[in-house]
C-alpha cells in the first residue's frame, strides 16, 4: 500500500481564496509529496527542491503581512495547510512550521529597515530558516542557555553550541538565541545569523528513530560575528521572543500531529475495508470498530481544539495556555492514533511495507519537540493554580 494524501476533509474556512490555497496545498501533497515520501524517509533525503517550490508558491509564508512578503492568511488556514503537508510527509510539514518559527523573531520585533532588507527573501525567496535555543545542557529550561553574544563596536561575537536543530547544516539563515547579560531570562538576546557566516559549523546529523529525511543538527559557533543590524529587538529582549514564538510554534506543531494522525487513520480504514477474515472484512468485526472510532473521535477532537486555539490568536486574545493544550493533547492523540493504526494492520502493521510503522515512529517525536509535553502539563497547570511554591 502507498503513502498518500489523506481524504479531504471539509471544513469551514473564512474565504473562498483560502479554500482555493487548501485546494493548491492538497495537489501539491498528492503530486509532489506522498508519492516519495517512503522512498525519501528510508533514504534519509531531504527535499531541497520542493521547499523551493512551496516557497514560490507562496507557502512559506502565509501568516505573515503582504507587505512584507507574506500571504496574509490568518493562523487558522495557515494550520490547515500544515495538517495537509504533514499528512502528505511529516517532514515536510514540520518544516514548514519550523521555518515559520524562524521568521518569527524578525516579523514580529524587527525595525521596519530590518524586515524590509531581509523578510521578502526569508517569506517568498527559497530561502529555509531554523530556530536555535535549545542546548546540549539547556532544553526544557531554556533560561539556563550558556551560548553567548559578546559586543565588539558594531558587531557581535557569538560562541556556543545550539542543540537539535531541524534543518542544522542546510538552513540559509538561523534565528539564534544568546547570553548578552548576566544570568536568568533577561540575559538573553534574539539574532539573525547567515547559514554561510564564518565560524559556523554543523555536526553530523542525529541518528533518529524517524523523520531520517529532516537534518537534526548541533551547530558550533567559533567566534561568529554578525553586526549590530542583526539584533532582533533589545538587549535582553530576546527569552521573551522566544516564548512569544514557542507560543505560535506549539501549534504548528499541534497541527502537524493532526495531520499524522489522519494518514494514520485513513491508512487504518482502507486496509480494514479491504482485507477479509472468516469470509467477511475485517472492518465488520466490533472490536476493530470501535478501535477505528476512538481514532477518528482523536483526530477530530485534536483539529478542534488547535483550531479554537488559532482563532483566539487570530483575534489578538490570549492564547498561551490554549496552545500548550493543543499541543498536549494533539501530540499525545497522534501516539495513540498510530499505535492504534499499526494493531490494525496486524503484522502488517510492523513492516515497512506499510506506512502505519513510520506513522508510528515519527509520532514520537511530536510528544518532545517544542517543550516536551510534561512542560505543556506544568505551563497549563500555572494558569490553573498559579506558579509553583518553593
């Protein structure tokens, strides 16, 4: 059985430009994406050539302002279009999410001359972007991060290492977080760094237990000098942008997870519906049924809840702790809706010949990446009762 997009699934969406963009984003998945995705994972290839495509597709872009190069598209249709892409080949759309994370920063807290001299390319130029704050020694606490920016008159001297970085090695431009001040979450400022800038190398990629065709990289900075005009809003600005881009991010992710889930489910359903045992399909047998119901009542329930957390963005509300749920619930849905996919396939299921075994292993990961999902518990848990006691 194939990898392949997965069914369409109506839903509302605010205009008639972004069904026709979703419409776009389904034929590219079905043409482009699913058909290599197998072949491309087993051989650990990342797809240079379709990021560039999606670029000048205008999908690179989409939630940010046209005026500076992006799609205008509210968070709500952007998820959508990453469901779709991770459905196709998780790879894609978590690459997609990922360099969206990275242009965060200067959308968001560049200088009006900054986003002019740099944002066109990074939205709509082919270019690929990836975020770096985590650290060997600092992930889930972010604040603890030792890489540090020293000033030097009109440049900055960056010299650490970045740890887990997708796209680690390939990406043209990193958005870097440093240690300028002293300790703590106000030590830390936001850069944009060259993926060609001296001083910058990446180590051999993580052995991973999926998505082998997405470069998760440590990055060594020796020395790396970047000017003053690369500084994404204040000195010690940057441990606040980071978590106003973790915020956004953790619903890329969420959607991604989603999409998963639905290949998954759908790959689920057409081998129940077509395979038969004791003279009658499978599908007909109660217990396989109710295991179909319980994915798809996950996988919609994990669509509802990213997108009710997209809206209250979209409006300019608070949407922080509604992130954080999305994200928990979304992720651990896609654990459940693969191991789940993967009994019913049976043996099958565990070869790969199939694809629910790769849904499977890439699953895992969405449960880690982008604050773990025992941080969403305690980020949910502080809006409920407050910050813990020492």
């Amino acid at each position: 059985m194939s990898d392949r997009a997965p069914r369409p699934v109506e839903r509302q969406l605010p205009t008639e430009e972004s069904k026709d963009l979703i419409a776009l984003v389904r034929d590219i998945s079905r043409r482009e994406i699913a058909p290599k995705a197998a072949e491309e994972e087993e051989a650990g290839h990342f797809p240079r050539a379709l990021f560039s495509t999606l670029s000048s597709s205008g999908l690179l872009g989409l939630p940010y302002g046209s005026a500076d190069g992006g799609g205008d598209q509210p968070y709500e249709v952007y998820l959508q279009v990453l469901e779709e892409l991770a459905a196709a080949r998780l790879t894609v759309g978590l690459g997609v999410s990922v360099h969206t994370l990275a242009c965060h920063a200067l959308a968001g807290y560049g200088r009006a001359e900054q986003r002019a001299a740099r944002l066109p390319a990074m939205l709509g130029g082919g270019l690929l972007g990836a975020y770096c704050l985590s650290e060997p020694a600092a992930g889930s606490d972010a604040a603890s991060l030792s890489t540090k920016a020293v000033r030097d008159g009109d440049e900055w001297v960056i010299t650490g290492t970045k740890a887990w970085i997708t796209h680690g090695g390939i990406a043209d431009f990193y958005t870097v977080l440093a240690r300028t001040g002293g300790p703590g979450a106000r030590g830390i400022t936001a850069f944009l760094v060259p993926g060609d800038a001296p001083g910058l190398t990446a180590a051999v990629p993580e052995k991973k237990m999926g998505m082998n065709g997405s470069p998760t990289a440590q990055l060594h900075f020796d020395g790396v000098r970047v000017a003053d005009d690369r500084r994404l809003g204040d000195e010690g600005q940057g441990f606040g942008i980071a978590l106003s881009a973790l915020d956004s991010g953790r619903l890329g992710i969420a959607a991604c997870a989603v999409g998963l889930a639905q290949a998954a489910l759908d790959e689920a359903v057409q081998y129940a519906t077509g395979r038969s045992q004791f003279g009658r399909p499978v599908a007909d047998f109660q217990g396989l049924r109710f295991l179909l119901a319980d994915m798809a009542t996950r996988v919609e329930a994990g669509r509802s809840l990213y997108l009710a957390a997209a809206r209250l963005r979209d409006a300019g509300r608070p949407f922080s702790t509604q992130a954080a749920m999305a994200k928990l619930f979304c992720t651990d849905a896609a654990m459940a809706v693969t191991v789940d996919a993967v009994q019913v396939l049976g043996g099958y299921g565990y070869t790969a010949d199939f694809p629910a075994e790769r849904y499977l292993r890439e699953a895992k990961v969405l449960q880690i990446v982008e604050g773990t999902n025992q941080i969403q518990r305690m980020v949910i848990a502080r809006h409920l009762a407050g910050p813990e006691t020492r």
